[in-house]
C-alpha cells in the first residue's frame, strides 16, 4: 500500500511539472502553443477560415473585402486583422469595417486595421469590438494590446498598396465607421465610433482629409458620457475643425449632474496642438 501511494504522489508531481513546461512554452510568440501564442499557427488558423470565406461566396470582385484580408494576411505580422464592425443584433452577421470610395478616378479603401503587440498574445474580434471590449483600456495584457489604425489604400490592377496608415488611440470598444463631411469646409472625413463603458457613454475619433484623401489625416476626437462632453465646432474659421470641452459637476450629495461651462479649443498649426485661450496651460493633442 505504501508503495501504490509513493507511486501516485510521482505520478501527480510529474503530470503538472508536464504541465508547467507546456505553459511556459506557449508563451513563446511565433514558435509554440495554440494561435493566441503563436503567430504561425495564427497566419494558419486565419488563412483556414479565410478560404471557407471564399467557398461560401458566389462571385468575386476585383479588390474586394476578401481581396484586402488576403492582402493583411500576406503582408502584415502576425496578429494583425482587418476588423468586423458590431453587430446590431445579436444574430446579424458582422460587416468588415471598410469604406470603398472612388476619388479622382482611383479606387480608394478605408480600413480599420488592429495589430497586435509583440510579446504578447495575439488579439481576437471579440476581445477588441463592443461595449465589453471597451474596458480592455484598464488591463490588457491578459487578452493582449490593440493597437487600431485607420489605413488608406489604393486598389489598381487588383492590386493594393497602402497609401497612409493614423493611429488611433485607443485598445477596444470598436462600434462602427462612418464615412462624412463636415460642412462648415465641405471637408471628407471617416468617424470612428468606440464605445466607451469607462464614460458610460462612446468617443468618435475623426479624422479629416484637410490636405486631400492621399495626404495623412488630420485627428480630432469628440465625445459623450454621462458627465463627458466634446463637440466639433468652427471656432477660428481655419480648414481644421475645432472643438467645444464641456465641464460638468458632480455632486455626489444631491446626485445631480450640472452643466459649469463649455471652453472652446482650436488648432494651432504652429504648436501642433489644440489651445484655447481660456488658459494657456490648457492644450489637448486631438
């Protein structure tokens, strides 16, 4: 009997000393471990599902969202994904966040395109897109760091090559992208939509084609939350759009919300940042 028991005692210390090793080498990016880890098995996984895509459809189009997949499958790192838009219902199909527009006879794409950082694990739809993912902001490490980009490209000859790509700054909550113009300048510009479930409430990263659609954009940011404001405005009459910064209080006594003020801000191009003369101390980068 004592025997049979040193013998189950070496056999459990060996299964999770197996188990510990294997763990530690999943965290290898690029070389072991499922596709979260490892960024071949996560080319593979993606290529699979890609292909089942195009079984699935009827009939091909030159430069195509599957064309562009294929594209960031071939030419981007590991981890890197052309991201779906949320779903407005439970059980629709999720549409790719792209934008095809046609600008002095040349087929352009707008594209929302997540990477992942390297050294940890490779992102997933689901963990980057809708109100959940939006409080990926406070801890990412364990679901892995986005770091989203609207690009442009050029599609000619089924052929795509990236024009411009703009960072944008934020790790999850993606909703939706819209493309607009502002009419205070009958300027092009493609919102992005995130919600935002810190603020209870969304943020709009707008970036405007000030200098036309092949120059890189210029980045503006607006905003609402319960007791967070921000909207697009013309303050200084220039080709960048401005903005109004609203200050609330709130009284934790009484749980009122109180509009104080609104502080306009406007862009100066010499500083590189957006000012407002309220304050000179006062200055926001978008």
């Amino acid at each position: 009997m004592k025997k049979i028991r040193i013998l189950f005692a070496f056999i459990v210390i060996a299964f999770f000393s197996f188990s510990c090793t294997s763990d530690s080498n999943d965290g290898n990016v690029g070389t072991s471990g499922d596709a979260s880890h490892s960024g071949t098995k996560e080319k593979s996984l993606r290529g699979y599902n890609l292909e089942q895509e195009k079984k699935l459809k009827q009939k091909s189009v030159p430069c195509d969202t599957l064309s562009l997949k294929q594209f960031v499958l071939d030419n981007y790192e590991a981890g890197t994904l052309l991201v779906e838009m949320d779903r407005t219902y439970s059980y629709s199909v999720p549409k790719y966040a792209v934008i095809y527009t046609k600008q002095q006879n040349k087929q352009y794409v707008f594209a929302v395109i997540a990477k992942s950082k390297p050294g940890e694990r490779n992102i997933e739809t689901k963990n980057v897109v809708g109100y959940e993912s939006s409080f990926i902001n406070l801890d990412s490490t364990k679901l892995g760091t986005a770091f989203f980009f609207l690009t442009l490209y050029q599609c000619e000859n089924e052929t795509f090559t990236k024009v411009w790509e703009s960072e944008v700054p934020i790790h999850g909550g993606f909703n939706k992208m819209t493309l607009k113009k502002w009419k205070s300048k009958n300027t092009l510009y493609v919102e992005l939509n995130y919600e935002e479930g810190i603020i209870s409430g969304f943020r709009n990263y707008n970036f405007f084609m000030v200098d036309g659609i092949d120059k890189p954009p210029h980045l503006l940011e607006t905003y609402i939350g319960i007791a967070h404001k921000r909207t697009m405005a013309n303050v200084n009459n220039d080709k960048f759009p401005d903005y109004y910064e609203y200050r609330y209080n709130d009284n934790d006594s009484t749980y009122r919300i109180t509009l104080i003020d609104s502080i306009p801000f406007y862009w100066s191009e010499k500083k590189k940042l957006y000012i407002t003369d309220r304050n000179s101390r006062w200055w926001r980068k978008y």
